[in-house]
C-alpha cells in the first residue's frame, strides 16, 4: 500500500491514512439514510433499493477518486430531483434517471474535450458564488419541512408549526418528532464546535434515540413496531434489484405519461435546461469542493491549482454515470472530504478506506431504517447552514451584483426549484449588463444558456 499510493513519498503513513479515511466517512454517512429517505417519497420507490444505490454509487466514486474526495449522491441534487424534477415537473423516478445519465454523459465529454472550462467561465461570478447559499437555504426549507417545524399557510405562505400542549388542536405525537429534530440539530451544533468527528452522523443518531425514548410517552407508539423490524439485510439487495438498478433503461426513456398533458417541445426544453441545472450545480459542486480541501490539506499545486484536476472530475462524471444506473441522483465530491484531510490524509489509500466503508455499510439496512425522519431533517437543515459561507463573498452594495446574487440564491426556496434560481440569476446578469453598455463583455455561451433558461419559462411553464 505504501508503494502504490506513494505515502512515505507524500510524508504520511498507512495509520495515518486509515484514520483520514475513517474520518471521511463518518462525516458523510449520513447521506446514506438522508437520501434513502428523501427518495423513498417517489412512487413506487423504497427505501432499501436508494439504499443500496446510495452505498454502491458512493462506493464506486470514492474509489475512483485518487484525489482524497469522497463522493456520494449531493446534496441539493438529490432535493432538486426528488422535489422539483418528480414531484414538480411532473416526470417519473425513471425520467428524472435519464436526465442524471445524460449529466453524467455531458460531464464526461466536457471534462475531455475541455468544454467543461468554458461553460464554467460562461456562468457570471456572482451567480456561481451564489448557487452553493441557494441550495443550502432549499435544502434547509425540506428539513424544515419534513421535521413539520414549518408548514404551509393560505395567508402568510409558511408559518412555524404549533408547539401548544394545551391547544385541542395539536397532539403530542405531532409535537414530540419536531422537538427531536430540534434536540439532534443542537447535538450537531455542539458536538461541531468541539470538533468531534461524524457531528452530522452522531447527531441523527442522537436523535433517533431520544426519538424512541419519547415513543414511549406516545400512545400506540410500539403497537406494531416489532412487525415493522427488518432483519434481513439481503432483503435491501432485492429492492435495488426491483425498483433502483436499471430502471432508466428499463423506464427511463418512457414519457408518455409526461407527453400526455405536454408537448414534445415542452419536453425537449424541459431535459435541456434541467440536465444543465444539473450539470451546472455538479461542476460548480465539484470544483469549489476540490479547491477548497486541497487548500486546506497544502495539497494545492505551485500555481494554486488542484493537481490531477481533470481526473479528479473525470471520476466524478463517470459516478454519476454509476449512479444513474443504480438509480440515485447525482455523484459528486463531498466537502466532508476535507475532515480525512484534517486528520493528515494525503493519499488515494485515504478514500480507498473510506469506499471500503461504504462497502460494508450495504450490509447494514437494517439498522439505518430505524433511524427516523425527524432525526434525519437536523442533517438537511445543518447542510443548509453549512452552504451559506459562501454568499459572504457578494458584494451586496453592488447591484450588478446584489441583484443577481440574490435572485439565485433567492429563488431556489422561494419557488422550490434550483433550476428556476439559477435562471433567473443568469437572466437577471444579462439584462443588467445589456442596459449598463456591458454586453460585450457577454461570452456566447452566457447568452446562448440564458435563452435556453428563458424558453423554459415561455415554453414549459
């Protein structure tokens, strides 16, 4: 091992190396129930199959990637998948499937040829720095959601869920799980400023404890619960097989359930702009990550670069292409990489560790099924905070770039919808530079996505 990942070379060691890669992945587990969870939601699809694809494609990536990066299914993708893609426009799990195998396909072809840097440079700075704030305040309204600490009112849109003990109208029952998601949110909180590894993992499972604790107080709670208990962990290996593996080949390409209220051209612009809204959250992901662990790690070149960079996405397209085919939303690098980093991680024997864990983690279904909903939304709701770093580097007394920083980051919530964030901060860049004699500053590129984003609205929705 010391030979093939050159560790003496790169002054680290196999212990130290292990450790790195144990870190990484008690940092990033959470992924596994979190978007088990999420796309269990979707018709016709369960929990163990995403499971199952979350473990293997996360596996596959993490392995593919010599450059310390873990990845698995990302965050924001997968909500812009589950909630917009399906549950929004109205495709299928399957379809959606197609449009993540054509990111994948996209991704690798422009990460060859070199197209990838060019629609990178295409995307205005401040819309590029914003999309990260964006999905980190979509990602916290879902957990916010899902935990039932916030809920839909007629008059004001949304309001805080009720906490009143002695109100008629509220039960315990609806009230114990929004206290646990509050409880596992402040574990996670706590255990992060005392720089305990796995915070996000130890915090959902904190939550799932005190979430059975209080079951107790909760009439009926464990009528049915040995019934409900799953103790085969192959049983998970069949459901991928079912419902996950391959089903954008088998399903995938069948939209005459989307045709039969749209028309082709509708659907043409639709799998354009919402593979490029993938495509684009992927790249931006994926780079802004690399950068940011190799920086922490002294890892950078002498020009300040990510050394093996087009590997380093190379690796990151094809995962996505796995994850296509095992059925789970897009595979992109983690930021969590960067805590193997801290720990002394140097090398590819790092993330070599932390795929092994996943591996292993296929034979634990079981045990992540019984962490519940409400411990899970802590996780969403503290990835959302963790994403707003970013927009401190707006200029928000700028309006050229204020105004489209704030409509993509806005938007995504607002709308529940990335894509729609991204347009109309693109949109919003355009027209500022038409009107201020800026325009020839505007590659082709800039403007050839922003009229395919526009047609989206005109045409599609």
């Amino acid at each position: 091992m010391e030979k093939f990942f050159a560790v003496k070379e790169k002054g680290s060691t196999v212990r130290t190396e292990v450790l790195a890669g144990l870190t990484t992945f008690m940092t990033m587990a959470y992924i596994l129930m979190v978007n088990s969870g999420m796309f269990s939601q979707l018709e016709g699809v369960s929990y163990d199959a995403i499971y199952i694809a979350t473990a293997i494609s996360a596996c596959v990536g993490t392995a593919l990637s010599g450059l310390l990066a873990a990845q698995a299914s990302a965050m924001g993708s997968n909500a812009f998948f589950v909630y917009t893609v399906c549950l929004g426009f109205g495709l299928s799990y399957a379809n959606a499937l197609v449009l993540i195998l054509l990111d994948g396909i996209a991704f690798i072809i422009m990460t060859v040829t070199g197209l990838r840097k060019k629609i990178f440079d295409a995307i205005p700075p401040e819309v590029r720095v914003a999309i990260p704030a964006g999905i980190g305040l979509f990602i916290a309204l879902i957990g916010l959601g899902s935990s039932g600490l916030v809920q839909a009112d007629p008059a004001t849109y949304v309001t805080l869920a009720s906490f009143n003990l002695l109100s008629d109208a509220v039960a315990w029952k609806d009230i114990m799980p929004r206290l646990v998601t509050l409880f596992a949110l402040t574990v996670i909180a706590v255990l992060t400023c005392k720089k305990v590894k796995g915070s996000v993992l130890w915090g959902i499972l904190s939550g799932a404890g005190l979430y059975y604790l209080l079951g107790f107080t909760v009439p009926g709670f464990y009528d049915k619960f040995s019934a409900s208990l799953k103790l085969d962990p192959f049983a998970a290996f069949v459901a991928f097989k079912e419902d996950a593996l391959g089903r954008v080949f088998s399903d995938g390409f069948d939209f005459s359930h989307y045709l039969a209220a749209h028309s082709n051209m509708e659907l043409a612009i639709l799998i354009a702009t919402t593979a490029l809204a993938f495509c684009l959250v992927d790249m931006f992901d994926t780079i802004g990550t690399l950068y940011g662990a190799c920086a922490r790690g002294d890892l950078l070149t002498k020009e300040g670069e990510v050394p093996n960079m087009e590997k380093a996405m190379l690796a990151d397209a094809i995962a996505t292409t796995c994850g296509a085919v095992c059925g789970t939303s897009t595979v992109s690098t983690y930021v969590e990489s960067s805590a193997g980093i801290a720990e002394g991680g140097k090398t590819g024997l790092a993330s070599m560790v932390t795929a092994a864990l996943f591996f292993i983690s296929l034979f634990l279904s079981p045990v992540a099924a019984l962490v519940p909903g409400c411990a899970t939304a802590a996780a969403l709701i503290y990835v959302g905070i963790m994403m707003m770093n970013c927009a401190g580097k707006i200029n928000w007394l700028k309006a050229e770039e204020a105004v489209p920083a704030f409509l993509t980051l806005a938007m995504m919530p607002f709308t529940y919808n990335i894509s729609y964030g991204i347009a109309f901060g693109l949109i919003a860049y355009v027209f500022i530079a038409l009107f201020t004699g800026r325009a020839k500053k505007l590659s082709l590129a800039t403007w050839v996505i922003a009229l395919l984003f526009a047609l989206m609205f005109f045409v599609t929705h």
